[in-house]
C-alpha cells in the first residue's frame, strides 16, 4: 500500500474571487509517495476545519480537484466560501488519490492557514506602507483582465482593514496590472489559476524606524 504525505510549501495572502464576495488563496504544497517524490496527475479532496483536531468544518468540501505533481509541488487556487475566513484558525484537511477508482487517503497532520502573513508584519513594524498589486489570466481581453485585477487588488485592502485594522493611510494605492508579470504558463488550467492572484510587499521607510539625528541648536541658521 502506499503512503501519501503533504506539507505546506507556501500559502499566498487571502484574496478575494473575481465575481463574489468569496475568498480564494493559491495553495502550494509537497506532496511524497512512499517517500519519494510524487509526479502525475492526483485527485485532491480539500476540507476546511477550525481546529487542528476534531474541530468544525467551515466551509464547502471541495472534491476530485485535479492537480498535475512535478518532482513533488504541487499548486492550485481553493475557495470555501465567503464566510470561511473570519478571523480565527483555520485548518486544511487533505486526501489524495491517484484515480477516480481509488479511494482517498487521507493526509495528516491537518495544515494550518495564515491566511494574513503580511498583516502580522505590518502591525509590527514602525513607518511602513503596504504595495497591493493584482493579476489576473490571460483569458478575456485586455481591458476586462486590467479590470478584474484591480478588483481582486481591492478586495484583499478590504479584507486588511476590516479583518485586521490595517490603516489605510498605510496602504498604497492598489492597481491592477491584468494578465502582464504573468508566474506560470497560461495555456494549463493550473498555470492560470496561480496567475490570478495579488501580490502584497511591506515596504519599511528605514527613516522613520530610526532615531531622528541630534541636533545643535547653537549651529543652525547663519549669522551677519
């Protein structure tokens, strides 16, 4: 029998969906096969819980995601729901199957979502500002890509101030930069789905998190 394992690679910052008011995150993660790493095609079951074990499930079940393995990475976009990131923990729940006839077996531990990296950063450092960015796919037209990026851009400010009262004077303007910087290879479903997504940097004014120099009033200003 063989044994499947997965860990976290990364988890990108919560976004929002293009169309509702639904909450979708780029997953990426390791996944082994018998302690080798795995390559193929693999069938996903994704479950969300509020606890490491036992717990709630929050959410929809997503089912039979198809995601192709390389050297072990894998990537894909999941969303439970609009309600399914409220603040508190959140864990992932992960089976895997290599067939539609198989069936799943299911990984442990349960992985879990720091669905706000760069919110924690940003309430703990001094004269910083946050740089939002979105993208989006190379599918629909130029125009409708610029648009849904910046909406994606939008949603995740929204879900900084109001889930984790990041001020808005801290946060940049946001723009959406459509289907350009593209990270993947348009022409794969997978490759589409980690393109749709927003980039956050925390950028820290040194100044400001320094000291201000001393100064000598008896040398300032000039005299006759």
């Amino acid at each position: 029998m063989k044994h499947f394992s997965a860990i976290i690679l990364s988890l990108f910052v919560l976004t929002a969906a293009a169309f509702a008011q639904s909450s979708a995150f780029n997953y990426q993660g390791k996944l082994t096969e018998s302690g080798a790493a795995s390559n193929g095609t693999y069938l996903f079951q994704f479950k969300l819980y509020d606890a490491a074990g036992g717990g709630a499930q929050v959410g929809t079940t997503l089912n039979d995601i198809s995601i192709n393995v390389t050297d072990g990475t894998f990537s894909t976009e999941l969303n439970f729901g609009s309600n399914a990131f409220t603040g508190g923990d959140r864990y992932i729940e992960i089976s895997v199957k290599k067939t539609a006839g198989d069936q799943y077996t299911l990984l442990t531990p349960r992985q879990k979502v720091n669905s706000s990296p760069y919110a924690t950063k940003a309430l703990n450092a001094k004269g910083y500002v946050l740089e939002v960015s979105g993208y989006a796919d190379s599918n629909g037209s130029i125009k409708l890509n610029q648009a849904l990026s910046a909406r994606r851009a939008d949603a995740v400010i929204r879900y900084l101030v109001e889930s984790h009262n990041i001020p808005l004077r801290r946060i940049v303007t946001p723009f959406g930069y459509g289907e350009t910087n593209p990270v993947a290879d348009n022409e794969s479903k997978e490759g589409r789905a980690q393109n749709r997504r927003v980039e956050i940097k925390l950028l820290v004014n040194k100044g400001l998190t320094s000291p201000a120099p001393a100064m000598n009033p008896g040398t300032s200003g000039s005299g006759n």
